[in-house]
C-alpha cells in the first residue's frame, strides 16, 4: 500500500478486490449450471426432432453464447479493475492508466451483453406466449411493448455513460421483471384455463400434463423476477453486492427459457416411463387450437395422435 493509506482506505480497497472476485465466482458457477442445461438442451433436439424448431433453437444457441462471452468478460473485467484499484492505491493516476481504461471499456461491453441477454430471454418467452395463445398477435402487444421499453432504457444509459448514474439501467431491469410477470400470467394463465375446460371431457392424467406445464412456467419466471428484484433492493442497501446479483442474472437470462425446454423435451419422464399418453410439447410451428386437441377430440383419438400440442 501507499504511504500514508489509511486502514480505512485499505479496508475498501480490499472489499472491491474481494466484490470483484466474488462477482465473478458466482457468475463461473452459473454457467457452469447454463452448460449443464444447454447440453440437455442440444441432446432433447438429437433425440426429439418433434420438439425441433429452427428460430427458438437459433435463439436459444445465441443467449448461451451470449451468456458464455459475458462469463468470460466477467472474468476479465475482475483482473483489470482489481488490477486499477491496487495501482490507484498507490496513489497512480488512474484515469490514465491502461488497466483502468481496459476495464472500463469491458464494463460497458458486460453492460450491453447484460441488457442483451434480457431482451433475447424475453423475446424467446413472447414467442412461446404467442404459441400458446394459437398466434393471437393481440395477445403479446403488452408484453412487447414493455419489451421494447426496457430495451431502449438499457442501450440508452449505457450510450450516456453509466458513470453518470444507474437511474435507466435500474428502470430498465424493472421493466423487464413487470414483462416477465405479465408473460408468466399470460402463459401460465392461458394454460390452465385450457386444462380446466379439458377436465370435463378428459381423464385427470392427461390434463395433469397441462398443469405441470404451468409449473414450469411460473417457476421459470418466479426464478428470474427474484434475483432481479433482490437486485433491485440491494442498489438501495448494499452497493457492492449489486455487482455480484448482476453477474447471476445474466446467467439466469439464460437458464430460465432453457430450462423449461429442456423440462418440456423430457416430459415423458413426467408421468413415468409406461405412461401411454403423449407427451406435452412446446410446437410453435403448427398452427392448431390447443383446445382443438384437449377438448374437439376423443381421448382415444388424443392418445393415438402424434402428441405434438400448440404449446
């Protein structure tokens, strides 16, 4: 440390160092739990081809790698800015120093991946909800509206430097946990509606998979909306632990639509094994009522088809 450093001033040095390092712990571990998921995800679609479809598998394969070069930037932003802050200690001028402006330049790279990661996460549960609600366009204005908004807050206070305050990026986050509620009560809603009409014409067993679906779906959302609102709450109380709830949400972007279709590609595990009802899968290509299959149809003819629902 630099003479006359006081152990105040030492203290917060060390802090940020060990922030930094955390940060970039938990954001390893995440991913490693994103590989984990994705290579579930890349063995459903070897083994699935009825789960296949071309846009959210692209999609899907574009937030890993996404996720994967923010993991690495992570990793390289720790180095450089802990880097910066022991040579500021000693007292460097460190608005002209190379580690600083490195860091800073992979700061606002991190940031725009960030903001990405949301938008692309969102984009994905939109056109699931599009799906699910037999492509009523009117059914997802709301949810790509706020879409956009959240959008355009995050690029926009990054393109304003973020060292002049956080106020859009915060707002931006914001949006994008009002978004994934509305998603979660459209989709989640949609599908046990459906269910409980089919309850009248079909036996419980079936409908069951409709509800486990719903499962997923709020769940997936309540994972992601809970991170990010701790983060929210913590950039009033804890500064510094921002940094580490930053670096697990945009993993969690990442986890959350993958894991509902890794979930959904398993799903005959959701009955067992011996289970003779088809499973429940998430089809965006074919153009039918789900309520055509679940209410329309016999059961015997339900079971005899090919399994492939609107959902």
């Amino acid at each position: 440390m630099a003479e006359g450093l006081d152990s105040s001033a030492a203290l917060d040095v060390i802090n940020t160092i060990e922030f930094n390092l955390y940060a970039a712990a938990v954001e390893l571990f995440l991913y490693g739990v994103n590989v984990v998921l994705f290579s579930c995800y890349i063995h459903v679609l070897l083994t699935r081809p009825c789960v296949r479809h071309r846009a959210l598998s692209i999609a899907t394969t574009c937030l890993f790698f996404l996720c994967t070069v923010h993991s690495v930037l992570q990793i390289a932003y720790a180095i450089l800015a802990n880097r910066a802050q022991v040579e500021l200690s000693y007292g460097g001028l460190v608005e002209h120093n190379s580690s600083y402006q490195a860091s800073d330049a992979i700061r606002r790279g991190v940031n725009v991946l960030f903001v990405t990661n949301n938008v692309l996460a969102d984009t994905i549960f939109i056109f699931r909800c599009y799906a699910v609600w037999n492509f009523r366009w009117k059914a997802i204005i709301l949810p790509t509206i706020l879409l956009l908004a959240g959008a355009i807050l995050g690029y926009w206070n990054i393109a304003l430097d973020l060292n002049s305050g956080y106020l859009l990026f915060y707002l931006s986050i914001g949006v994008s946990v009002l978004t994934n509620i509305v998603l979660v009560v459209l989709t989640a809603g949609r599908i046990l509606w459906i269910a409980r009409t089919a309850r009248q014409t079909l036996p419980p067993d079936v409908t069951k998979r409709y509800y486990t679906i719903s499962s997923m779906i709020v769940e997936s959302g309540a994972l992601l909306c809970s991170v990010a609102v701790l983060y929210l709450v913590l950039t009033y109380t804890e500064k510094m632990s921002t940094r580490i709830m930053c670096a697990a949400l945009s993993q969690i972007a990442g986890i959350a639509p993958t894991i509902i279709s890794v979930r959904v590609g398993l799903g005959r595990s959701v009955e067992g094994p011996n289970s003779s009802i088809a499973p429940l899968e998430f089809n965006t290509t074919a153009r039918h009522s789900v309520e055509h299959y679940m209410v329309n149809l016999r059961f015997e003819d339900y079971v005899k088809s090919e399994g492939v629902m609107a959902v």
